[in-house]
C-alpha cells in the first residue's frame, strides 16, 4: 500500500511539473514578451509598470500565496539572498492571495526581513494590468519563481516549489539569464 501510495504521490508530483512546463514551454529566449503591457500594485500602494522592469537586467519574480508554509519559510533566505544581489539584478515579490490582506502580508515580510517590492495580484485586478493578470491567474503551484529581463521576457524555465539550495539554485537561473542577454553573470557566496 505504501509503494502505491508513493506511486500516485510521485505521478501526481511528475504531472503537476509537466503542467507547469507546458504553460511555459519554450520560454528560455523567446522573442515574444510576457510583460510588455502591464500596472501592477506594490503593498505600498504604489504604480508598478512593465517601465519599472527597465531598471534592473535581471528580476527575480516570486510568486507566493499567504496560505503556502514553503513560501513563507522561503522568504527569510529570499530576503537574505537579495541584499547579496548587484544593482543589475533585484528580486521582488508577489503575493497572490494578499490583495485586501495587507497588513497579513506585511507581518510576513518584515519578519522575514523582506524590504525589496512586493506585488499584490487579487480579484480587483483593472484593465491595465494587462500581462500581469494574465501570468497571475497562470501560475498552479506556490512558490513558483521566474526570471524576467528588462524587455519584460521570461527567461528560462519556472523554478516551482520550496528550494533547499535557494542561493545556488537562484544564481545558476540568474546566471544563465544573463549569459543569454551578454551581460556578466554575478557571483554570489563565492
């Protein structure tokens, strides 16, 4: 019984990563641009824009909910992780169950130490947020994180799930995000 239990557990697992791929199946360098038209709210209350992408080479989107334990107990090593990281390369944050939650979204981030940008996707989405509602309503599992150029591309394939090596597993994705732009890949805990 055990064996069998394993069995489905695993299948299940190995069909949710197959969903997941194929939603973003041939993303590593594609041309088209998965954020080019987008508003977004920051837990500030303020305007974030596929504009604001143009500031970093490299941003490191994590995607998490209030009700995911491996995306909270993540976010200390994500908070830690990005006060490593060069002005080229910037992780923000965004939760998509946190709209009208704030202050709970809040308390998680200051307890993990989080200071950078976080987004907040919810059901009062407007017209303008555009791609970002789009990728929002498309993302199955928390924590999911992908790596976005400036232009507003989706670099790479999703790392889906709670990460034991979050520095590792994060550099290498950013490293070969920058490899694809030209750009100097960055060394972090080296």
């Amino acid at each position: 019984m055990r064996i069998q239990k394993t069995g489905k557990i695993t299948a299940l697992a190995l069909s949710a990563m197959l969903s997941v791929s194929l939603f973003f199946g041939g993303c590593s360098g594609r041309k088209d641009t998965d954020l080019a038209d987008f508003e977004a709210k920051t837990l500030s209350g303020e305007n974030f824009t596929q504009d604001d992408l143009e500031d970093a080479d490299v941003t490191v989107m994590n995607f998490w909910s209030l009700r995911c334990g491996p995306c909270i107990r993540e976010m200390p090593d994500i908070a830690a992780y990005a006060g490593e990281l060069p002005d080229n390369v910037r992780i923000i944050t965004v939760c998509l169950d946190g709209e009208g939650k704030e202050e709970q979204v809040k308390k998680i981030l200051d307890n993990a130490g989080f200071t950078g940008i976080t987004l907040l996707a919810g059901i009062s989405f407007t017209e303008d947020a555009g791609d970002f509602k789009t990728l929002c309503e498309n993302i199955i599992y928390t924590p999911t994180t992908l790596i976005v150029d400036r232009d507003g591309n989706i670099v790479g394939n999703p790392i889906v799930g709670g990460q034991e090596d979050l520095e590792k597993t994060y550099t290498e994705a950013i490293n070969k995000c920058l490899e694809l732009l030209g750009e100097e890949e960055i060394a972090i805990g080296k």
